[in-house]
C-alpha cells in the first residue's frame, strides 16, 4: 500500500486534477474516489490532500464553494478552473514521459 | 490573470482571516465526520468510530498550520505578530526607546534638510518634457570664464543651422516697477523672445501668453504676461485682471493672460513675477551686434537626439561662425548643458553637483554618526536579552525567527525616527530659507517634502535599519540554545564585543572631527575673505537703492532727482558724505565691456581687453574711500554735452600704457562705441569682486553718471558714526519725500552686501554655519555614544576592577587605567578623523578661499578640542569605577 508521501514529487496534485476533471467534489469523496480508481492501491490521507488542496486553490488550477453534500451537510466542494484544465494536460503528458521512462529501465529487456 | 487571483486570495485570507479559519475548521470537520460514518456503517460503536477517526486525522491544528502555509501567509502572520511585539516591547522600555528614536531623527533630520534644498533646486522645471530642455553658454579660448549670454546673431545662426533642436528660444532677467491701482510694486520680469512659451512646452492659465505671432523678440506691442503666484497674490486671482492696463517702468502695458501655476521662469532661485517682450528691453542696436553676448538661450531637443549630437551640431557651426566672423567669433565656442544641471547658472553646472554630493555626504556621516550611537544602545541591550533568546530558541524560535524579531525591532526605530527626522528636516529647511535672506537678492526656494526627498529618507531608513538591526541579529542569531541559562557570568567579557564598541566610538569621533574640520576650514576662509585689503573703506557705509524709471522719469528728471537727493543726503546730520553708483561692490550687477587704448584697433572680444565698467557720481571715491592717486575726479564740468571722461584704476593704466602715464590717454569701450574717455584721474586698484580676491585686480574703469545716465542707481551714503545703520530710516524718508512712487530697495550696509550676499562672502559665510551647526550635532552625538561606550565598558567591568582592586590596585590608578583606554579610542578616531579631513578638505579645495585642505591651524585645533573632549567624557566613567568599593562589588555577584 502506497502512502502518499512515497508517491512521486507532484503526482498527487496530478491525482487531485484528474478525479476533480470528472465533476466538482469536496475533499472526502476526492479521497475515495483516488482510492476506488486505483483499486485501493492509492489511499490519500487528510494530512497529505488538504494542504494539496488549498496549495492547488492558492495557485488557481481549482476553485471552491460551499455546498450541500450528499448527506445533507454543508462541504466544501473544489471545481477545476480552466488553468486547472491547461495544467492536468501539461502535467499528465509529463507524467506520461516519466513513467514510460522509467518503465524502459524498470523492465527486464 | 492568474497572479491577480492568487493576490486576491491571498487578500482574503488577510483581511477576512476569521471567516478563512472558519472555513479551514469546518472543512477538517466534515472530514471527520465522514470517517466517523463509515467507521459506524463498518460496524464500530460510534464510541470507538470517534476515537479512531481523531486517531487517524492525527494533530488537526498541525494539518490547519499545514494549509495555511500552503496559501503561503505563515511569514504574514509571524511579521504581524513580530510587529506587534517588538511595538510592545519598546512600549516597555519608552526611554530607550524614545533615545534611539530621537537620535535617529537628529541623524535622518539634516539628510532631510539638504535633500531638500537639493531636490528643490534640481526639480525639473514644471513644463512637458523637461528633461528635453538645454542651456547654451558661451566659451572663449584661453579664458576659463563661461558666459551664461549668447550674442543674439550667434543664436540666430545656431537656431537656423542646427538640426537637434525642435527650438530654442531667447530670455533674460529684468527688475522693472509695475504700477497698479496707484501702487508700485519692483518685480523681477523675464524678457523673452515669441517663442519663449512655444518652447518650454507651457499652455496659459488664463488669458494667452507671449506667441510667436507677436514677433521674433516678443513684438513692439506692450504686453504682459502675469505669473500666477503674482496673479494671485496682486489681483487676487480675478479674471478681470486679464485685458486691464497696467504701467511697467511707467509706460502702459496690457496684461493679455497668466502663465501656468507652478512656473516661476526659468532662473531657479528667483521668482519670475512677469513676462515682457524683449524687443521693448533691449536694443536693436545691442541685439544685432555680434560682439555682445546679450541673450540666455534655452534650447528643446528632439526626441531623436542626445546631449552628445547636439554639442557636435552646435560645435559645426561654431567653427563656422568662427570662419565667417573671425572679429568676434574667434576662439568663441558654445556650450550645451542639460538645464537642470546649469543651476543657477550654467558657471556651476560643473560645481553644483559636486557641492550637493559634498554636502549629502557630511549629513550622511552624521547619519552614520547617530545609527552608531543607536546600535551602541542596541547591543547593550542586547546583553541583557540573551537570556530571552536562548529561551525563545529553546522554545523551537528558529534562527531566522530571532533573526526577523531583531531587524523587525530596528525598522520600528527607524520608521519613527527617519519620519520624524524628515519632517523636521523640512521645517528646518524652510526656516533657514527664511533666514538665509541674502541682500539684493530675493532668494526663492520652494521647499516641500517631495517624491525624491521622500524615496531618499526612505532609502535612508532602510540602511540605519540595516546598520542598527543587523548586528544584534546576528548575535541573536549565534545563541546556542543548548547553552546554560542559569546566572553565572564570566568575570570578563569577550575581547571582540569591546572591540566592536570602541570602534563605533572612534568611528563617530572621527566622522564628528571630519566636519569640525570642514567647520573650520569655511571659518577660516571666511576669516581670510574678511582680512583681505579691499582697496575701500567698507565699515560706516549705508546703501540705498531706488529706481524712478519704474515710476517712468526721463532722463532728465532723473538727473533732477539725483541733484536734489544727493544735496538733502549730505546736508543730513550724521552725514559725511553720499554719492550714487549703478553697481555695488560685491553685487549682482556688473557690465564687462572690451576697451582699448586710442590708436588701437576697435575694441572687440578678439582685440580688446575685458574691464569692469561703473558709473558714479564724482563723490563716489571719497564716500566709499577709495584714495584718488593722481588726477581729479567728476566734477560739474563733465556733462553730457563736454567730452567723456573716466577714472580709471592702476591695473588698467598698466595694462593700456604699460610704463607710461595714462593722464590725458584716451581709449574706447565696447558698450559705448560712440564715445572716446579721457582718463582724468587714477584710484587705487580696490576688490569688488570675489575671483579678485587673491589674484590680481582686474581692469576697471569709472564714467560719469551725468554723461550716461542710469535710472536705476544705489545711493551709497556714508556715515560719521560706527553705526552706518541708523541713517536707514532717516534717508529713506528723504527719498519718500522727493517722491513716494519712486520704489527704494535693498537698504543695508555696504558691510552686508559683501559679508552676507551670494556674491560677497555668503557662501563661505552661509557653509561655516551650515558645517558648523552639523559639526556640533555630530560632536553631541558623538560625546553621548562614546560616553555610553565607556560608561558601559566600566559597567560590564565592574567586577573585574573590583577583584583588582582588592588585591591593591590604587584608585588613582584604576582611574588612569579607565582614562587611558579612552585616550586609546580618542586616538584612533582622531587619526582616521584626520586622514578623511584631508580628503575631504581635497574636494572641497574649489570652493575655499586662502586656506590649504590641510590647513594646520584648523586640524591643530580640531585636535584640541577632540583631545578636551574625550578627555571630559572619559573623566566621569573613570572616576565612577575608581570610587568602587571592592567588597560590594563582589558581594554584588
């Protein structure tokens, strides 16, 4: 089981702007929704995703607003922004570069 | 735009931080709620649920820390939160902190003050692109006078041939009398050329001004262009006033409109009141001769070219010219300076600068001065808060925490001081401008705290922030948090931390005795103005000017004025003698025209030799003391009609007719080149002005004021008594009452004129004052820091003389030890004090009159007093420590 901090430098943000590409979410439901995405291999504690957020929230790549959730409590629901939109593409290309680099070392031949 | 999001936000998270923190707590919250849920729906009791949810979301202040340092603010709050305490902290100790307060005000106050009187004379004039306007002065070969005129033909020729130039237009000053509503005002006027206006770029503020379309040189109709202070101030502003008459000089003139507010003409210093055409001031006849520099030329550049190419251009056509003209424009070259750098005049555009960088430096020192003497309080306090910073750290305050806290501390003290400093500096600059009347000339400062001025304190309280925070951070820095917080003391101190001490004493020594010196030198010059021989008898001579041209008397009446004034004068008791003169000695006025003796050819700037020119009556010798050598002077023989005469001094009749007697010689001026003097008597060569103090004197020669007349003349009156003073008021009525309209000015001694006025000794007079009231807040500073330091130093010793002293050392010499070390600061100070003295006094050697730079008489006593000085200041803490009782002082520990 991977705990975040063991997760590469900034693919957490990368995690974050992918699940919230699929509709606006409060910060519990971003959690479950990396985990069950991943097969419950990723699980993202609070202590790691909420200082993600607002640094994401600081930089402009999300946006958030105060909702009634599912269970009929006021949440904070994050929203990506059009920059948020811009990065997720520039940081999943990098991503994609990465991981297929290492995986060309990884790999027996 | 992203960034002005991220500002946004990062603005709400200041200014609504409950509601951000609200915010922060109710998201965590919902969080745990959530887990505690699934934890119950997972089958725990809602007991255990709770327990392990608050288990798992582990330290929620520590994740709350953790988002607000995700939207950066961390350093925000802790900045507020230092602010507030270092506030506080200095609440808590109001004596030091007002004494570093007030300490740097007295350091920041006088950077204040010059800046000031800088940036007021260097502002760029209040026109559209300023930084665009020149100033032309004419240059001749093998002289290095340069003079601020352009004959106006050259200017002609300059305007059509060169290329840099959008335009240039012709001014100059003029005193004239406007009367208005039956009163007559003297007013300093600008004469300009049509363009004037067109050129600096400047739009009416009522009515219209000066144009091109009136004529080259202003046209012959007689208008006026009111400034808009004198608006103000005269006709209350009323735009009625635009299209009445007025008289000027006595003839009619119309006043067409006001110039823009803020637009004092273009002679910094003085205040330009009104605008004239200048064809009605001057002649056609002195315009169009080319061998009279007659005209100030401003010239506008274009955009497209620089300083540099505009010199080149001009420099074309002055070898042009010089080819052309080879009479008048022989070795004739024009210089081209950037305007605001040829204040007042373009003559200093090479020395004013270096005067103001001199000046900023001396208030710099003093600065310096005073930043030492609050670091000195600074670092004693810091000893007794090293036990606060080890526990701070102690308590997980990292380094840079202590570090911020400290430099945090000293921006308080030097935000209040240099305010404080800055606003006094600017009330002290106003009341010396009000003071610093100089005579004859009505000084015009418009002193205000101004965007430079402002960015220039605020640079200043930046550096004294450095120079008093830096080093109590670094220390604060160093503390070991490990180290031992209980009470034991080692019987000494560091070596270094003294060391650091008593060079800030002798730093402050030595840049107090930089100034004194500098004092010294301005006195000494002054001293040596003063006893020099100037060929007259200064003492018990009262002037008085009047002008009834501005009142509108001919010729004629004029003479009939003078006649009956000079007789009612010298019959007033207490009178010995009065004569009247055009110029003063040691004025502003002069006329240097070309003269040569008869039989030479014409005289001209290439041919003749430059004289000084007076008209006066034929008391004028006597009355001011000049001894007639040989020879008579005016009398009533020579009048307009006779043939012209002159006196002249030795250094002409040497000059003209070298070796043989000039009485009966003839010779020509330039000025009036109708006319042949005879010379008929020879005075004694007398300095009247001050580049003829110390050299030789310069040719001169004097006409009579009944064969040229002059309106505009100054009585000088001599006295029977010391007090030459006391005639004021009586010969200023017998003037009012020959003719109240006339306007009388400038009343005060000839002992004034050349003591106190720009071109007598006032300079030298106005910076031995200025230095030496600097010299002595340096000096004062400087005894209080050096003071604080022994004091201090024997303080932090008190332990250690007591352990001496009880093993026998004598107070005598404990007392002797302690002076001793002080002697040791002095002594250092003074050395370096002195080195920089010299140096200084190097760069200062231009504008010091009969005195080296290192003028021993000065350093000597500068030296003295600094000696006496740290003697006296040593002599308190000395005696302090050598009255210790031993047996207390160890108890004491």
């Amino acid at each position: 089981m991977s705990k975040p901090t063991d997760l590469v430098q900034g693919t957490l943000d990368l995690l974050v702007l992918r699940v919230l590409s699929l509709e606006p979410m409060h910060g519990w439901s971003i959690a479950q929704r990396i985990r069950q995405m991943s097969k419950e291999q990723l699980r993202v504690g609070q202590s790691a995703l909420y200082p993600a957020l607002h640094k994401l929230e600081q930089q402009g790549w999300i946006d958030a607003e105060w909702a009634i959730s599912e269970n009929n409590r006021r949440a904070k629901y994050y929203r990506l922004t059009s920059a948020g939109r811009k990065a997720l593409k520039t940081e999943t290309a990098q991503w994609e570069r990465l991981s297929s680099a290492i995986s060309l070392i990884v790999k027996p031949a | 735009m992203r960034w002005t999001r991220t500002f946004r936000l990062r603005l709400r998270s200041l200014f609504r931080r409950r509601r951000v923190e609200q915010q922060l707590a109710d998201e965590l919250q919902y969080h745990l709620e959530r887990l505690i849920d699934d934890l119950i729906a997972a089958g725990a009791t809602p007991q255990d649920a709770r327990y392990a949810a608050l288990r798992e979301m582990g330290a929620i202040e520590q994740r709350k820390e953790e988002c607000r340092d995700a939207r950066g603010l961390r350093l925000f709050f802790a900045l507020g939160r230092d602010l507030r305490y270092s506030v506080r902290q200095l609440l808590r100790y109001p004596v030091f902190a007002a004494a570093a307060v007030l300490t740097l005000a007295m350091g920041i106050g006088p950077n204040a003050t010059i800046a000031t009187v800088i940036s007021c004379v260097f502002r760029p004039l209040p026109v559209a692109d300023a930084d665009r306007l020149t100033v032309l002065a004419t240059t001749v070969s093998a002289n290095p006078r340069i003079w601020q005129r352009l004959a106006y033909p050259d200017y002609q020729d300059y305007k059509s041939s060169t290329a840099p130039f959008s335009d240039m237009a012709v001014w100059d000053l003029n005193s004239v009398g406007l009367t208005a509503d039956g009163r007559t005002d003297r007013v300093i006027s600008t004469v300009v050329s049509g363009n004037y206006f067109s050129t600096l770029h400047l739009d009416p503020a009522a009515g219209r001004l000066i144009l091109p379309s009136d004529g080259e040189l202003g046209g012959t109709r007689p208008i006026v262009v009111l400034s808009h202070s004198y608006w103000t101030r005269r006709f209350g502003a009323s735009s009625s006033a635009v299209g009445r008459e007025v008289r000027i000089d006595g003839r009619p003139f119309t006043v067409v409109g006001v110039a823009q507010e803020g637009f004092h003409g273009t002679f910094r210093l003085l205040s330009s009141e009104v605008y004239l055409p200048l064809e009605l001031f001057q002649s056609r006849a002195r315009l169009s001769n080319r061998d009279v520099l007659s005209v100030r030329v401003i010239g506008r550049l274009k955009p497209e070219f620089a300083l540099d190419e505009a010199r080149a251009s001009i420099d074309a056509v002055a070898k042009r010219l010089e080819r052309d003209h080879p009479t008048t424009n022989a070795g004739r070259r024009v210089r081209v300076y950037s305007e605001r750098l040829a204040r007042p005049e373009p003559q200093t555009a090479s020395q004013g600068p270096a005067l103001a960088a001199v000046f900023l430096m001396l208030v710099g020192a003093i600065l310096l001065i005073a930043c030492a003497n609050v670091l000195g309080l600074f670092l004693a306090r810091g000893l007794g808060r090293g036990r606060e910073m080890t526990i701070r750290r102690s308590l997980g305050a990292s380094r840079w925490d202590l570090v911020r806290l400290c430099v945090l501390e000293a921006l308080v003290i030097a935000f209040l001081g240099a305010s404080a400093g800055a606003i006094a500096g600017v009330v002290v600059a106003r009341a010396l401008a009000s003071v610093a009347v100089a005579p004859g000339f009505p000084l015009f400062l418009e002193l205000r705290l101004d965007w430079g001025t402002q960015t220039y304190v605020a640079i200043l309280m930046v550096v004294s922030t450095l120079l008093i925070g830096l080093l109590p951070a670094i220390r604060a820095s160093r503390v070991d948090p490990r180290s031992d917080l209980s009470d034991g003391k080692a019987s000494t101190d560091g070596r270094q931390r003294h060391l650091i001490r008593k060079g800030l004493a002798a730093a402050q020594i030595a840049g107090s005795m930089v100034l004194l010196v500098v004092c010294g030198l301005f006195i000494r010059s002054v001293q040596s103005l003063q006893s020099v021989d100037l060929g007259f008898d200064a003492t018990r001579v009262l002037l008085a000017s009047m002008d009834p041209g501005a009142v509108g008397y001919d010729v004629g009446r004029t003479r009939a004025f003078y006649e009956v004034l000079d007789a009612t004068v010298e019959a007033l008791p207490g009178v010995e003698s009065a004569a009247a003169s055009v110029f003063v000695p040691f004025g502003t006025g002069n006329s240097t025209p070309y003269i040569a003796a008869e039989g030479q050819a014409p005289p001209s700037s290439t041919t003749g030799v430059l004289a000084d020119r007076h008209l006066v009556t034929g008391d004028y010798f006597r009355t001011i003391g000049t001894p007639l050598l040989r020879g008579r002077t005016f009398s009533s023989v020579d009048t307009q009609g006779s043939a012209k005469v002159a006196v002249v001094n030795e250094a002409l009749a040497a000059r003209l007719w070298p070796g043989d007697d000039p009485l009966g010689r003839r010779f020509r001026s330039s000025s009036d080149p109708d006319s042949t003097f005879e010379v008929i008597g020879i005075v004694q060569d007398a300095r009247y002005r001050r580049d003829e103090i110390g050299g030789s004197a310069v040719p001169r020669y004097f006409a009579s004021l009944d064969q040229f007349s002059a309106a505009a003349r100054t009585l000088h009156v001599r006295s029977r008594t010391r007090t030459a003073e006391t005639l004021t008021s009586t010969v200023t009525e017998t003037i009012r009452r020959l003719d109240s309209a006339v306007p009388v000015y400038d009343v005060y001694t000839l002992e004034r004129q050349i003591n106190d006025s720009g071109s007598g000794f006032g300079g030298a007079k106005g910076a031995a004052m200025m230095t030496g009231v600097l010299g002595m807040l340096a000096l004062t500073l400087a005894v209080v820091g050096t003071y604080g330091v022994l004091s201090f130093t024997v303080r932090a010793r008190t332990r250690e003389i007591g352990i001496r002293m009880a093993f026998g050392l004598a107070p005598r010499r404990v007392f002797r030890m302690l002076l001793r070390e002080t002697w040791n600061i002095a002594l250092f100070g003074v050395a370096i004090g002195l080195a920089a003295s010299i140096a200084t006094g190097k760069v200062l050697e231009g504008f010091l009159f009969g005195v080296p730079p290192y003028d021993p008489v000065t350093l000597l006593g500068v030296v003295v007093i600094m000696g006496a000085v740290s003697t006296l200041v040593g002599v308190f803490p000395a005696r302090t420590a050598s009255r210790l009782n031993p047996i207390e002082t160890l108890r004491y520990e």
